[in-house]
C-alpha cells in the first residue's frame, strides 16, 4: 500500500497542465491525427477492409479494419492531455496512457516535442494513434504463446503495427510540395494515400482472400497473383531503401 502511494505522490509531483504552446502543439497534433483517420474512412474502398482475418497476408502486413479507424476515431475526439516531465523510463517513453482510466488522456512526455510534425515514421501523430489503441484494448507486443495448431489463427494488431500502418503503409510516397501529394494527386496535406503500399497490397489480396466456394484460380488468375506478388516485394524493397536513406539523411 505504501509503495502504491508512493508512486502516486511521485507521478503527481511531475504531471502538471501543458503550457498554452504546448497545449496547441497537441490539439494541432489531435486535429491532424483525426483528419488523417477521417481521409482513410474516404478512401476506404482502397485502403481498408471489413473482415481482416478473410485476407491470407492478415499476419504479414497490418491491415486495418473500417470498424478500427472507426474506433480510433470516437475515442481521439476523447482524449485530453497533460504532460510528464519526468517519465519512469525517461529515455525511451514518448507518451503513455492509464488504459483501465475512465478519463481519455494521454501523458505527453519530452520526447513527443521533438517528433515529426506530420504523418511520418516517429511522428506525432503516429503515437497518438499508438496510445489511442491501448484505449481500445490493443497491447504493445503479443504475450500469448500460440501452439502449432493455433498459428494458422490471424492474431490481434499491437499498438505499434496499428501506427506503423498509418505511418507507412497508408502513407504518401513522396513529399508534400506545391501544395500536393505528386503519388496521387492529393491537395490535402493530412491525408492518406489511394495508391500507397496498403491499396497495393489490398489489390492483391482479392486474389488470396480465401476461397469459400473456389478450390482454386484460374491460370490468368494465377498469373497476375504472380506478377502482382513480384511487384509487391520491389515495392516494399523501395521503401526499405527509402527508410534507410531517410535515416542517414536526418
């Protein structure tokens, strides 16, 4: 009992209220995040599904359901935030939340300040996306131990592949310049891509959904399965390659 008291003086002793600069970096944050979940239930014919675990590649990329960004949606709209300047892990944490809490807020902590500013990998909006799932019941990493027989089960997202979908795979190619997304033609700077590496992935899903009453494709089903699987590896080696240059650049 003491230690849980302990703890508590000690938390409340470095969570305070943002200061109004802080404060408007984080609605700014907030507003952008919604945007960007409201652009992807837009696009959702190319960018979402209804039913994950009907698709055959639900283990090897991050799909998102239309009823998740739903989800995400109403509980940001929630959320509130203060801020800790003296996290537990001070050099790792970015931001964290009480998930068992009634109150949607999100604790920003010092490195959140210093994260992109739009969608991005390690950006601000990617970790509210990240914190908004633990209010979901989504987990940081998977702790069940899954048996042979259980591994042809879809397992749950973590919270770090739901940011990682919006941060990479949903997001735009190229860089925003003159007022518009040159991969797609869109005007709006907080969006999400209709031809990213997510659309291209669901259109190559449609022939590996799992069949119900087919037992097999045809060969001009098979061939353009083939074609479309080469064309999914170069385009996922082009942004490793994108992703590696990005960190010698910055």
């Amino acid at each position: 009992m003491m230690e849980k008291w302990l703890r508590l003086f000690l938390v409340a002793k470095h969570v305070s209220p943002l200061s109004e600069d802080e404060r408007k970096v984080a609605e700014e944050a907030k507003e952008r995040t919604l945007h960007i979940l409201h652009d992807a239930l837009k696009k959702r014919d190319d960018l979402l599904v209804e039913k994950p675990e009907e698709h055959a590649k639900r283990d090897t990329y991050p799909l998102i359901s239309l009823e998740l960004v739903q989800d995400l949606i109403r509980e940001l709209e929630k959320v509130t935030f203060m801020k800790d300047n003296n996290p537990e892990k001070e050099e790792k944490t970015i931001a964290y939340v009480y998930s068992s809490s009634s109150a949607r807020t999100i604790y920003l902590c010092p490195l959140f300040w210093k994260e992109k500013k739009y969608l991005a990998l390690d950006s601000q909006l990617g970790t509210l996306i990240h914190e908004v799932s633990h209010f979901l019941g989504y987990k940081d990493r998977h702790t069940e131990k899954t048996t042979e027989s259980q591994a042809q089960l879809h397992r749950a997202l973590t919270t770090y592949e739901i940011a990682l979908a919006f941060e990479r795979y949903l997001n735009h190619d190229e860089q925003y310049e003159n007022n518009y997304y040159s991969c797609c033609g869109e005007t709006s700077r907080d969006s999400v891509c209709k031809y990213s590496l997510m659309a291209f992935i669901l259109r190559y899903n449609r022939w590996t959904i799992i069949p119900k009453h087919l037992s097999s494709l045809s060969e001009n089903e098979r061939k353009v399965t083939e074609l479309t699987e080469i064309l999914l590896r170069i385009k996922r080696d082009v942004l490793e390659i994108k992703s590696i240059a990005e960190m010698f650049i910055h």
